[in-house]
C-alpha cells in the first residue's frame, strides 16, 4: 500500500490492484473476463500518466528550439564595420544605372511596350503593363531611385521603391528572362532589408551623425547568394551535354581562345578549357572564396572569368555586378585598410563606429524578437534558394525540352538552341489558310522554346488579326529546333490548335514533343559534320528528326548545289505535292528507293548519290525527275540517299512507326561566290606555306588566319557610338514622355 500523501490516481491504482487480488481467490468464467476488464482500467491510469509528461517533454524540446535559435540569431547579429557593404552598394547603384537603359531596355520603350505592335509575355495572366509614356517614367524612376542607393540617399524609401519597380518589369516579361536579371532583383532585395547606409551615404552626411555598425547576417546572405550562384551553376554543368562539349561548342571559335586554338586546337579548347574547364570552376569558386587562406587565389580566376565573358557574350552588366561583389569576401574592414595604406592616415577604425539598434553587442543580455523573426526568415530564404533551382519536378507545365523558364534556376549555358524553321499556320473562321510572319509582333523568339509563352503568342496572334478585321479559328505552330547540336526537330504537335490546347502549371503539355536524347547520334551528328567540312568549306548539312505520321514541307533555293538527303533511322515518304488532291500515300503511288534502282539500267546496289549517273547520254533518269513524270512518291529507307531538285517543293513524311532521323547535304553557292576570294587567298597561302614545308612559315599562316578574326580600332568605336547611342535614345524617350503627360500631346515617334 503507499502512503497516505500519495495522489488520488496512486490511490487508485492500490484500489485496483486490492479488487484483482480478492476475485482471483474463486476463479469463474465470469470473474476472469471481469478480471481482464480490470486489468485494462489499471493499465489506463499508467498511460494518463505517461502522456502527462509530454507536455513537458515537449515544452523542454521547444525551449532547446529556442535557445538554438538564440544562439544563432546572437551569432548573425553581431557587430560589423559597414565599409566592405557600402562599396558593393556604391557600385551596384552605378551599374543599375548603367544596366536599366540597356538591357532593362529603357532604349527600345516604346516598341516593346506597345500592345498594339508587340505581344506581351507575363507570368500571370492578370499582369499588364503601363501606358507606354508611363512605363518610360518607371524607367526613369529605377534609373533615379539607382543613383540613390548609389549615394545612399533616402535609403529605405528609394531602395524600396526600386525592388518594386524591378520585379514588377521582371514579371512583366518572361521572354527576356535570364539568370543575372533574376540575381539583380535578389541583390536588390537583400540590400533593402539591409543598413548598407550606415556608411559613406548622404543619410549619415546629412544626419551629421557618425558611421554604425552593420549586423553580421548582411554580409553571410549576401555571401550565400553569390556562393549559391556558382555553385549550382556548376551543379547544373553537370549534365552530360555540359561534361560532354555539345552545350557551348560556338564559343571555341571565338578570337578570344586563338592562341589556344593554335597551341592545342578548337575540339581541345572547346571540351577542356570552355566545358570542364567552366564546371570546375563553377564548383570550386565558392568554397575557394570562403576561407581566408585560398581567397587570393580565387580572385584572379574568377576576376578572369568575368573578364572574358564580358567580351564573348552580350551579358550587360552581369560580369561587373559578379566582380562587385567579391571583395564581399574579404575582411570587413578592407576599404579602411586600403585607404590608410594610400594616404598614410587612419581612417575611422571599427573602434569608433557608432552602435546599432539592430546588432547585438556583449552587454545585451536578451535577443529581441524582430531579431529573432529576421533569423527564421534567413533560414527561410536561404531554403528557398535551394529548393527554387530544382522545382521543375512541380511546376511541369513551364517545362517544354529545358527545365522550367530560364532564369532562375543558373542553368547559365547549359542548353543552346539553334532554330532553322518557324512556320505560323492560321485558319480563319470561313476555313481560309493563311501565313504569316513568326516575328512581326515579337522582338525575341523565346516564345518557340517554351511551351507557356506559346499559348500567348497564339492568343496575341488572333487578338492582332481581329483588330485587323480577321477572325480566326486555329493557330498551328511548327517549330524546328536543335538542342545542344542534336537533330533538328519539332518543338510542339504542328496538328495541335495552339488557341484551344490545354496547359497547366503542375503537367507537362502533351503537345510538346520529346527531345531525342539518343547519346549516340549526337555523336554521329558531331562527326557527320567534320565529315562536310573535309569534302569543301561551303559543303552544310543539317540534320532532322520527325515522328511517325509527320510531314515536314520545305523548298530548295535555286542557289542550293547538289542536294542529297539521307536516311539515317527509321523510314521516310518524299514526295512533290504537284495537286493537293493526290493521294501521295496510295500504295499505287508509292515506290522504294530499290524498285527504282531495278527498273533503271546502270544502278548497282552501292548506289551512290553523284550527279554524274544521271549525264544527258546515260539511261538513267534521275529519281526525282522519275518521281515528276510519274506522280510517285519515294520511299527511303536506313542508308538511302538520292539527289534532290532545287527549285521546287518537297514534302518528306514519316512513315516508319519510331521516329526516322535524316540529313540533308547542299552547297549554298551564294555563301560560295561570297567568300570565294577569301578561301582563294587562303588556299593559296596555305599552298605556299606548304611547298615551303617551315613549320614556322604554316605556324605564322595559321596566326595570320585568326588575326582576321580580332576586334579592329573601328569595331571598339562601334561599340561605343551603339552604347552613347543607346543612352541618348533612352533619354529622349524619357523627355517626350515627360512632355506628352504634362502637356497632354503624345508625341513618341524618334
């Protein structure tokens, strides 16, 4: 028995126990289920009492959570000298104002932003932009509230005011859409959040009041974002095209990379130096520029990375703005030092910074709850960071044959596309086809690659013609593509009415036709084209990919020179469409490649594409001119080539039940009689060089050959007339919108 102190659920548990033991003395069928029952009531009292201990057990959890939490919100708020912060801020202010004209596209307001002329590409279908005058002064004003973070004036209001004004032109258009454009609205964000006006900005001159301190998270996020965007860039670089050379194959031949090309040639330069070289960059800068020891020697790599990119690609301000926020590495107090160090003076030392309301110093003896808020909220961001980059798998719908809209998940150059054909097919409501340019009311082509932008092209398209009197009913789209050097095939279902597809953020469209991801036709592709290169300088070709039950309609220039295609997979159905009426597919037009060669004397079975089998003398006759006299369309198979008509139209289907991957072979003569004096004069000193037989003499050849492809004094001039050119214009946009509102006469035609 327990004591008498005992609770009241102690004293039950001894009652139960005392019933138990007398009822077991005369064992019944009765008293043993009563029992049973019994015993159940004692177990529940032991339960009761175990639950009664989790709130406490979880009230001790919740405490550690919080002390966690204390501690590392202690740890992000720790004093700091404001000095390295209010450099990237001067700077990023600067090359705001420099980026908004340019690439923002400030310049070109008037044409871009005008609804009548051009499509629009939002992310939400409710966003619209301004009245075009209107949309010219939010320019202006992300110019003006630029050069106030730059000078640091009014920090919250117009720092505040350029996030908005940022995000909402990013929103407004997703066809301009790429990764340092995105990083610009989260530096931007960061920075407003932050006190980079604590030091060397008008606020503090003004104020009369001296530089404070800037908690420690400012500098961490900022650092974190930028080892974010090397690091899963080069996470990104992995995929196979990257590791393999295929994503940036053009960029070899750029005169930056000449003397490597001389040294050890394009196809090593373009697999080590660009591709592996570019992943092992990716993945090592970040952790290289965190610790103090292997930072100096990640500055001049990286520093030459950015460098190089801004003379190969058309990036705006993206290298500058990367190169700003490096010394965010360093030590905090860097400009101090670097100051002291010119002027043999010593400047305000962290000593002497004021104290801010939002650090905590060692004398604080609790953490406050907007600190601990911006602590959770920092760990939130930063996990948003990393789940942000790989949520394809959840929004399928923008996934056409890349990840997601370009832009936010730095996949920098890891796909390149090259378009061949883009046909817009319209049916009007009386059934009429019609045809019409893919880019008269678009300024990019961003829209053929993805599958969201499609559907608005196709809405913009019949709001167009219905303004011009046109009704339509069907807006088909055939989009011919190559990804990352693969076969050029169709991006979406041509047979598909693009106004009444179906679309959802969450599911893949049906309509968006696979990729061909084959590895190895991608190499056959690469070494098909080395191939045409050997036969002659002017010799192209281009490879296609269809599937079964798809027809691909196309003409041959007169200026095109033997014209062969070839079947590489798969069968294919070629035919001339001399009345609409025939029936190309009847078996009684149709005739394989080897029924021809059996009704023509003189053809083996290696038959061989060449035009001398078909001379004037010889009895045989050309299959194509065969295929015009007798109506027939021929079909080809694996290994089939023969020699096509220019000057005529050709309709190519699919017949095999895979999809079938075929080349065609030309010389354009045109691009021939074009450049012919130049590869003249290039063979001859190739010639010379090699009767000579110095490998010196071949060496200064060579060097001779990738000079011509250097920048000269009149391009660099160019470049800077395009530049001031682009400013000014974007200047008086800025004045005759401001006229046109004010005096309520629009007159916006430069």
């Amino acid at each position: 028995m327990k004591s008498k102190g005992s609770t009241a659920e102690t004293e039950h548990l001894t009652v139960d126990s005392s019933a138990t033991s007398v009822m077991s003395q005369e064992p019944t069928i009765e008293d043993q289920d009563s029992s049973m029952e019994l015993q159940k009531l004692k177990r529940k009292p032991q339960d009761i009492k175990h639950e009664s201990s989790n709130p406490s057990e979880k009230r001790q959890s919740s405490s550690m959570v919080m002390r966690g939490l204390d501690s590392l919100a202690v740890l992000l708020h720790q004093p700091c000298d404001p000095a390295s912060l209010a450099v990237t801020r001067i700077a990023f202010g600067l090359l705001m104002m420099l980026d908004i004209p340019h690439e923002r596209g400030m310049s070109k307001a008037d044409i871009k932003w005008n609804t009548e002329i051009t499509c629009q590409f939002p992310l939400f279908q409710g966003l619209t932009p301004l009245p075009i005058n209107y949309m010219i002064m939010l320019y202006a004003l992300m110019v003006f509230c630029a050069a106030s973070i730059a000078v640091g004036w009014k920090w919250r209001t117009s720092c505040g005011i350029f996030v908005i004004c940022y995000w909402y032109h990013f929103l407004l258009d997703t066809s301009t859409w790429n990764n340092h454009s995105y990083l610009y609205g989260l530096l931007a964000t960061i920075l407003l959040f932050s006190d980079a006006h604590k030091c060397w900005s008008l606020d503090v001159g003004l104020s009369n009041k001296a530089a404070s301190h800037v908690p420690l998270w400012t500098y961490i996020l900022l650092r974190v974002q930028i080892f974010l965007l090397y690091f899963l860039a080069g996470i990104k670089k992995l995929d196979p095209d990257w590791v393999g050379g295929y994503s940036m194959s053009r960029i070899s031949h750029h005169w930056l990379f000449a003397p490597f090309r001389l040294l050890v040639g394009r196809e090593w330069v373009n697999k080590y130096l660009v591709h592996i070289g570019g992943l092992l960059l990716d993945l090592t800068i970040g952790p290289l520029l965190l610790h103090p020891t292997s930072r100096p020697y990640a500055f001049i790599p990286v520093s030459a990375f950015h460098l190089l990119n801004s003379m190969i690609f058309s990036i705006g301000m993206f290298p500058w703005v990367c190169l700003a926020t490096l010394p965010l590495f360093c030590n905090f107090d860097w400009p101090r030092s670097l100051f002291n160090s010119i002027t043999s003076t010593n400047n305000t030392s962290p000593s002497t910074l004021a104290t801010n309301p939002g650090c905590i110093y060692s004398g604080d003896k609790k953490v406050t709850r907007r600190q601990r808020g911006r602590t959770m909220l920092m760990m939130a961001y930063i996990l948003l960071q990393l789940v942000l980059p790989f949520s394809h798998s959840i929004t399928k719908g923008y996934n056409t044959w890349t990840n997601g809209l370009y832009g936010y998940s730095w996949d920098m150059m890891v796909y390149s596309m090259k378009s061949l054909h883009t046909r817009v097919t319209v049916i009007e409501s009386n059934g009429n086809k019609q045809y019409i340019d893919p880019y008269i009311w678009t300024l990019r082509q961003r829209w053929t690659s993805h599958a969201n932008m499609a559907l608005l092209y196709g809405k913009c398209v019949q709001e167009r013609l219905a303004a011009q009197g046109t009704n339509i009913s069907a807006v088909h789209l055939d989009v011919w593509k190559s990804l990352n050097g693969r076969f050029q095939q169709r991006v979406y279902d041509p047979t598909v009415n693009i106004l009444t597809a179906p679309w959802s953020p969450w599911t893949k469209p049906a309509w968006v036709l696979p990729v061909v991801t084959e590895r190895k036709w991608q190499q056959q592709v690469t070494h098909l084209q080395r191939q045409a290169a050997l036969i002659s300088p002017f010799t192209e070709r281009f490879f296609f990919a269809d599937y079964p039950g798809l027809t691909m309609q196309t003409y041959l220039r007169n200026d095109l020179e033997g014209v062969v295609i070839e079947v590489l997979k798969g069968t294919i159905l070629v035919s001339e469409p001399h009345d609409t009426s025939t029936k190309v597919n009847s078996r009684n037009f149709v005739t394989t490649l080897h029924t021809w060669k059996k009704s023509c004397s003189g053809v083996d079975d290696e038959f061989t594409a060449q035009e001398s089998v078909w001379q004037d003398d010889s009895t045989c006759v050309s299959p194509m001119a065969w295929m015009k006299e007798a109506h027939h369309s021929l079909s080809l198979g694996p290994k089939d080539r023969v020699i096509l008509r220019t000057g005529v139209f050709y309709d190519v289907t699919t017949t095999s039940p895979d999809p079938a991957f075929y080349m065609v072979t030309f010389t354009n003569s045109t691009q021939k009689k074009t450049k012919l004096f130049e590869r003249q004069d290039l063979k001859t000193q190739t010639e010379t060089v090699e009767g000579v037989g110095s490998s010196l003499e071949k060496l200064m050849a060579d060097i001779n050959k990738e000079w011509q492809h250097f920048p000269t004094l009149l391009d660099y001039c160019k470049f800077i007339e395009h530049k001031v050119m682009t400013y000014y214009r974007s200047a008086q946009l800025f004045y005759r919108a401001l006229f046109c509102i004010f005096s309520n006469t629009c007159m916006l035609t430069l």
